[in-house]
C-alpha cells in the first residue's frame, strides 16, 4: 500500500503527483500490461537485443 502523507495547507495537485510518481515506481501498471499475454522466452530475448542495439546506437550518435 502506497501512503503518502499530506502536509497541511499542501496542495492537493502536488499530493497527488507525489502519488503518481511512487505509484509509477512500483511497476504495478507495467508488470499487468505484461501479464495480458504470453510472450515466449526467445521473443523476450530478442526484443531486449534489439533494446539494446537502439540505445547503443543513441549512446554512439550522442557522443
């Protein structure tokens, strides 16, 4: 359970994006996207290879 405790006279906008922000660090919404379907284990791994070849390339035009 996520508890996030609100100061008084805070505002109920920055409350609740200090919610979102540790709500999104939990990865609750990306682990159900992945549990929608099965993926094979070599699928898996291809597509990280192919993550990994992108960001290399990003890395090297960056440089």
């Amino acid at each position: 359970m996520i508890i996030v405790p609100v100061k008084d006279g805070e505002n109920i906008e920055r409350a609740l994006k200090r919610f979102k922000r540790k709500f999104d660090k939990t990865g609750v919404i990306k682990e159900l996207r992945a549990r929608q379907q099965y993926d094979k284990p070599s699928v898996l791994r291809r597509l990280k290879m192919e993550r990994a070849i992108y960001v290399q390339k990003l890395r090297d035009a960056e440089e």
